[in-house]
C-alpha cells in the first residue's frame, strides 16, 4: 500500500440502506431488485465509511440493482479523520499490520463465498472494487472462478499483479487516474495490451490530471475533482446496466 490510499475526503450525506449478513460477513445492502446484485469490495476506509455507502445507494437507484458492500476487515477499519490530518498526526495507526491482517489469502475466502451466495440468490451479479477492492474483483472474475459473476469494475486498484490481469475471464471495467504509484504506468500498459487479446469486452477510462482514489475519497468541493467523480460513477453505472439487465 502506498500513502495514496489513506488521501482523500469524507462526504456529506445519509445512506439509506440498512445493515445485514452476507454469508458469514456483515454487509451494508441498499436497493431491491430481486434479480441483479453488485458486490461493492472496500478500500482501506472498510465497510463503514459513508462514501462507499453514498456510492452504494447510487449504483442501487441508478443501476437498477441490490448493492451489498459487505465487512471484509471482521470488523477493523481505517478512522476517517485521518483524511484531515497529516500521517505525523495519526497516531498509532500501523499500516503495516492491518494490510497484513487483511491479506489476499486470508480475505479471498471470504470475498469467494460472498460471491457464490449472491450467485445462489440472484440471475446476475456483478463486482465492483476501489483501491484494495481492485485486486479482489479481478480475483473474483478471473477465469478459474469462471461464472461466480458476469462483470468487473474496478477504480484506481491496489495489489493488482499482471498475473491476475491476465487471468481475468469477465468483462471488465477499469477507471485509471493519471497520477496513481499503485496502479503504476506499467500496470496500465500491461492491462491494454493484454486484456484486447483476452476476448473479452473491455472499458478503459483514463482520467487525466486525476490521483488515486478519486473515485471513492474525491474532493467535492474541486471542480475538476467533482467532474471526474460523476463521470466515474456514470461509468459503472453504464457498465453494470450492460452487462447485468
């Protein structure tokens, strides 16, 4: 994890869903419809944070869909008052062992049968993932998990090797800012040059002038900030109205 994933702002305003179980997580849902879902996978911030329920709600009234964004964490999130402060001032925050406690192998499991009971529920499920979520969606619809879900998107991801781009079986989505140190140029490179061959849809989105995690912790109140948070989330939301309905 770089310093990039702990930047960013809190937003303003009340998500309307309401707190449930999925699988053996707890899980933020919003929406209603009985046959599309959208697995929504955390950044650090965890399942709490109110701009990954904001978006949630958003995804669910715009993309017609049951969003779940269930607690991958058990429980252990970053304090959102650290996106006021410089990191001399956090405290006893120890990066280090959260992401250790939160590893690809301990929390795929859980991200696995998460999936596999939306799939067990609804006609078509879709997954979606900011920052440390980016890694686990392309997990989740890589080719060896063929069928746990029909499409991927995933914003500025963290931890995303090129193995795991190339094992990706689904269509797939990526918004890629222009200043990210995680979702290196090389990343970027690698992803459009092997995907295309894949035979697989695929929606690269660039955003210029843009950094890591300004898709789920962008300013608001910056202009140019706030035009590349709409496109974003009109983005998925296109996205997962092709390939879900």
């Amino acid at each position: 994890m770089s310093d990039c994933c702990t930047k960013g702002f809190k937003w303003d305003g009340e998500p309307q869903g309401r707190e449930t179980t999925l699988s053996l997580n707890k899980a933020y849902v919003t929406g209603s419809n009985p046959d599309v879902a959208i697995l929504v996978i955390h950044d650090l911030f965890g399942w709490t944070f109110p701009n990954i329920r904001l978006l949630a709600d958003a995804y669910a009234d715009e993309a017609n869909s049951t969003v779940y964004v269930p607690d991958f964490f058990d429980g252990e999130v970053l304090p959102s008052d650290i996106l006021c402060k410089n990191p001399s001032e956090w405290g006893p925050l120890d990066l280090p062992n959260m992401t250790a406690r939160n590893s690809k192998a301990i929390r795929e499991p859980e991200m696995i049968a998460c999936a596999t009971a939306l799939r067990s529920q609804y006609k078509r499920v879709g997954a979606i993932g900011f920052c440390y979520g980016g890694w686990a969606v392309f997990r989740l619809g890589s080719r060896t998990n063929r069928g746990l879900v029909d499409c991927i998107s995933t914003a500025h991801p963290s931890w995303l090797t090129k193995e795991e781009i190339q094992e990706v079986g689904v269509p797939v989505q990526i918004l890629a800012p222009e200043i990210d140190p995680v979702f290196t140029p090389e990343l970027k490179e690698w992803s459009n040059r092997v995907i295309p061959r894949l035979g697989l849809d695929y929606d690269y989105q660039y955003f210029h002038g843009l950094e890591h995690a300004f898709a789920v912790r962008g300013n608001r109140d910056n202009a140019a900030e706030m035009k590349g948070l709409e496109r974003a989330k009109n983005a998925v939301v296109y996205w997962c109205k092709q390939w879900l309905h």
